[in-house]
C-alpha cells in the first residue's frame, strides 16, 4: 500500500489580536474576509487562551510546547535553551522543508531562525513588514517549494497599536466618534483589583504599564477612537494574509495543506480600562485560532467547548504529520476535535510577570470559571464566574457562596504547579 502523503502545514500568526476581532466572531465593526474564509473552510476554537499574555513570552510556549517557567522566556526577548527542542528543528529533523518569515522575537540562536530557512524578518522588527511578508512567502510558494514544507508566517499587526496608544496620550475629540465602535460595557475598573495590577496601572512599569496608565485618563471619546483605529490595524494584516492564502491557492497546495491561524496574545480593548496586553483578563489572554485544510468535515464549525491553549499548536502539527512531539511537552493535539472528536480538558493554564519574580501571577481558566492569584500584594485573588460574568466585572474570590469552587481551582493550581516544577509561590497557605 502506498504511503499516504505527508501534509504541508502553515502557521500564520498575527501579534496582539483579541479573540473576537473577527467578523466571522460575529464583529460588525471590522472586515477579515481572509481570516474568515480560513473559518468557513476550518474549525474556529472560540476559547483559546495563550500561555502568557506578552510577546517573546508567548512565542516561547507556541514554538516548544512548554510553559514559560520552563523554556526561560519570562520577559520579552528572553532565549529558549539550546537543549529544547523546537518546531523548525523537529519538523527539519522529520524530512520537512521548513521556512520562517516575520517577527521572531526569541533570540535563541543568530537571529532566532533556528531550525528555519529565513525569508524575511527576524529578532528585530519595525513597521510596515507585514506586506513585505507577504509578498516574500508568496514568492516562495508561487516557486512550487518542495513537499511537504512547514511554513511560518509571523505578521506584526495589529500590534502597532502599541505605538499609537503613546501618540494618544492626553484626550481630543473626534467629530466622528458616534460612527465609531462603542466603549466596552466592562470599562470600569475595580478599586479591589489586585495590588499587583493596580501596580501596572502605575506606568512605573514599563511601556506596556504606561500604555496602561495612558489609557486610564481617556474619555469615551478616546476609547472610541482607539478600538476604531485598532480594528483598522486587523484589516490591514487580514488584507496581507489574504495575499498569502491566494498564492497557496492559485498553486493548487491548499488541497494539500493545514494551515493554524492564531495570534500570540490578544488586546485590552479598554475593558476595565486597560489598553495593550500584559493581563489575564479575557481581551488579553484569550486568542482567535483556527485550523484549515483538507478533509475537514466540520467546515464552519465553532467550537465553544474545548478549552484550546497555544500550546497545541506543535502537537497539533505533530499529529497531522505523523511526528512523534517531545514528550515533555504540555499541549495536546486539536485534530481529533477538528473530526469531531472531542477532548476533555480541566483547565488551561497563563503565566504572567510584571518586571520581577516579586510581581507574578498565575491563571487557571476552567470550562466555567477562571482563577487568578498573584504571590504578593493585597487582595492577590480574583475568582469569575463566566456563565453570568463573561466581562469580569464581579470577583467572586471574597464571596462565602462560592468557597468550594474557589478551593476547587486553588488544589487544581497546585497540582499544576508540582506536576509542572513550576517555582511560583502562592500566597495562599489556607485551602477554604
């Protein structure tokens, strides 16, 4: 019997997009034809949660299947160890071709390429990349590469945001708002919040604190003004993914290709007044993903029920193509839910620090509720309840009546922590 063929696979990120900036997420405020013909021809994984809500961080945990705590990378620009292994060096050493183009942002050997043909991009970005990207990987295709390839396409946007926040500070007004989204019903910010987020509302921090800080004196007005902009910033990229998608296409490899759309974290959004990302609440930790391809019998499907984490993306991969993943990994393979086959995951886990081991958090995310502790500070705890409180706007942690799910997702933390060898170091010496 002849050996089925090996997949080729595409991994296109974008960097700081929030889940549901979308309009296949049902978003009437922006247009992403080719992220949403990616749905149409895919599974959507409505809730996907990164591994820490920061960029080199992130990326660490997309590219080894592993935790921040355990690839090193708790800051950005932090190096992954020699010794791990990585998807370019896993997928090059199983026989496929694999290229990198993009953001990097992981400096763990000579501009972070390790394992991948660069084609364009590496360790240090600026603006105005993403159609430069795109046209070089659609060069590469257009070139009828060999198969099977693995491919990386790592765009900026919308993470120009980040700049445009700190040419925003101050307020303005803007004749145009009433034709702009409105502000985020979750805007205020609670006095009880934890003392370490509190913190990062400072600007002592860093330039995502002061981010933080700059957004925390807007009006609605400048709001307004920020999520219009930042959905323009979505469109732009989802043109330039739309330049790739249509070389895959015209060369006829879609047929023989699985392609993962993600981004490494998402966006505040202003909810609870909190612009860019460095935060577990749901606009910054939680992600858009969507696995594409052949032979998906769920074409348009939206998957509500499992708990995906960016971590999956290797096996996932790994599974498509008859890889063995590293066993030390912690992501699981989606391919069986893309065929309808579900899987039962607890929990999900993010990893959080801000600037120093002093100030870190941890969050669990259950089906229904999420867990958030950091290890100093007053009021470290915040518990919510997602079935009536999807905004986060009601922290349970304090509440009598929910004491034995609160003790439910402290136990199902520290199980997580000794199985993981992770060193965080919960404040919380009392099981309710």
């Amino acid at each position: 019997m002849a050996q089925a063929k090996r997949p080729n696979l595409l991994l296109i990120m974008t960097d700081q997009q929030t889940h549901d900036a979308m309009s296949c997420a049902g978003n009437r405020w922006l247009k992403t034809p080719a992220m949403d013909s990616l749905a149409s021809n895919g599974v959507r994984f409505a809730q996907t949660i990164c591994a820490y809500p920061v960029c080199s961080p992130s990326r660490g945990s997309i590219f080894t299947s592993r935790m921040p705590h355990e690839t090193g990378v708790r800051l950005n620009n932090g190096t992954i160890p020699a010794s791990m292994p990585t998807m370019g060096e896993i997928f090059r050493d199983a026989g496929y071709k694999t290229v990198y183009g993009g953001k990097w942002h992981l400096p763990k050997t000579f501009d972070g390429m390790t394992g991948f043909e660069k084609l364009i991009g590496g360790s240090s970005q600026g603006k105005d990349m993403d159609a430069p990207l795109a046209s070089a990987c659609a060069k590469w295709l257009r070139a009828a590469p060999a198969e099977p390839f693995l491919m990386v396409a790592s765009f900026m946007n919308p993470h120009d945001i980040c700049e445009w926040i700190r040419e925003h500070a101050g307020t303005h007004d803007y004749p145009e708002v009433k034709t702009y989204p409105p502000i985020p019903a979750n805007w205020p910010v609670d006095p009880e919040e934890p003392a370490c987020i509190q913190y990062h509302r400072t600007g002592k921090y860093d330039l995502m604190s002061e981010a933080v800080a700059i957004a925390a004196e807007w009006k609605p007005a400048d709001m307004r003004k920020y999520v219009h902009d930042y959905y323009r910033m979505v469109e732009d990229v989802d043109m330039q993914i739309g330049i790739l998608l249509a070389a895959l296409r015209e060369k006829g490899l879609e047929q023989n290709t699985v392609v993962i759309f993600v981004s490494d974290h998402g966006e505040g959004m202003c909810a609870h007044k909190w612009a860019q990302k460095a935060s577990f609440y749901e606009e910054s930790v939680r992600v858009p993903m969507i696995i594409s391809g052949p032979g998906i019998a769920r074409k348009g499907a939206v998957d509500n029920r499992t708990l995906a984490s960016l971590t999956d993306i290797l096996p996932t991969f790994c599974d498509y193509a008859g890889i063995a993943p590293p066993k030390t990994i912690h992501g699981v393979s989606l391919k069986p839910v893309v065929e309808g086959r579900p899987i039962v995951r607890e929990f999900a886990v993010s990893e959080l620090r801000y600037g120093s081991a002093e100030r870190e958090g941890r969050m669990l995310r259950s089906t229904r509720f999420k867990y958030v502790v950091f290890n100093s500070g007053a009021r470290p705890e915040q518990l919510f309840d997602l079935s009536i409180d999807p905004g986060e706007t009601l922290n349970v942690a304090r509440d009598a009546s929910y004491a034995p799910i609160l003790k439910q997702h402290r136990d199902q933390l520290k199980r997580w922590i000794a199985e993981t060898n992770d060193d965080f170091q919960t404040p919380i010496k009392e099981h309710v």
